[in-house]
C-alpha cells in the first residue's frame, strides 16, 4: 500500500528490456515494493545511489510506458505506523489517461483528464484519485474525463510541471469507490447520495 505522496523524482539512468534503473536520494532494499509512476514494482537490485525495479510485460502494456525516461515519481510502500496523509493507494493502474486541457486560473492550474468511458463510474466528485502516483481530489466529473485543481507546489514539484495537451499518465482511482460499485452494483437505482447515507451509518 501506499499514499500517494510522491518521496522524490527519480532519475532513469536505463530502461532496458524490463529492468528499469534509478538514481535517487532514497536507497531501498532488494525486495521492498516501490511505486513507481504510481505502478507497484518490486526492487530487484541495489547500487550505489541507484536501484533496479522490474517490470512484468503485462504491466509494460497496462501503463503509459513512454513516461518512464528523464525523471518518474517514486514512492516507498507505506509502513503501519506511518501518518496517512494522502489516501490509500495500491499501485495498481487501472487505465492511461489522458491530459486534454490545462487552464492557469488565479491562484492553481486546472487539469482536465480523459480516460475510457468504463472506469469513469469510479470517479466521484471530491473523491481521490491517483496520476502517476500523486494523490489528488476530483473536483468536477463529466461523461468521460474529470478536472483536478491542483496548487502550483504540487506542479512544480512533480511530473505535472511537465505535461502537455496530450500526454498519458497512470490512472489509479479510489479503491473505495472501486469496492462500493461491486458491493452495489445490482442496484441500479442507487445514487452515490444514497451510498454516501449508507457509509455514514457505520
């Protein structure tokens, strides 16, 4: 598991065949789960200030491989005394979105995604979802893309600084909302206002 708060931005030293090294600040340790570009890898190899993590071919063919060069998010799995400060993350991309607007508005930049029409049930207003491991809040949803406000820290300090009218990025959306529609799924006249009185009794 994981947060969804990136630890730093990793430098890709290779990425050949389906090892994937690294330089970054952070040293983990052969085995440890780290996520990278919000997809769950396992570490195979350790170096000096660097690290290997492989990936699967069904993984390469699941998420937007062409973002792993220059710099990609990383993330260590979360430990059980750790704060929860972002939400809970599993790794596990679930479509590639993507980027199909940016507007500067006074005080943030407003992101606008597309992804396949399927996976937009499990988007919800003021929900969490996850782009290339970083955790953020949905704030409008329409038929098949969603608009996230995000602070001009966030940009400059993550992979968002540099996305552009059409790039793809990981999509993970909220394990929650994922877990909720498969609980309800047979009721077809269920809004998300009545699933919300639901959760609330509990």
């Amino acid at each position: 598991m994981f947060t969804g708060l990136i630890r730093e931005k990793a430098n890709v030293l290779s990425f050949i065949n389906n090892t994937l090294l690294l330089k970054a600040s952070y040293s983990p340790k052969i085995g440890d789960s780290m996520a990278v570009n919000g997809v769950c890898l396992t570490v195979i190899n350790v170096g000096d200030g660097e690290f290997s993590v492989e990936l699967s071919p069904e993984t390469k063919a699941m998420v937007a491989i062409e973002n792993y060069k220059n710099e990609v998010h990383i993330e260590p799995a979360m430990k059980i005394s750790d704060r929860l400060e972002g939400h809970i993350v599993q790794g596990h991309v679930d479509t590639i979105g993507k980027v199909i607007k940016i507007e500067k508005t006074e005080s943030s930049y407003d992101f606008f995604i597309k992804i396949d029409r399927e996976f937009m049930k499990f988007v919800v207003p003021k929900g969490s979802i996850t782009i290339d491991g970083v955790s953020l809040t949905v704030n409008d949803v329409f038929i098949d893309s969603f608009r996230l406000t995000i602070i001009p820290h966030t940009v400059e300090n993550t992979l968002f600084k540099n996305y552009k009218i059409g790039t793809k990025v990981n999509v993970e959306t909220d394990m929650f909302a994922r877990y909720l529609y498969h609980i309800f799924k047979d009721k077809k006249d269920m809004s998300w206002d009545d699933v919300d009185k639901i959760m609330a009794r509990y």
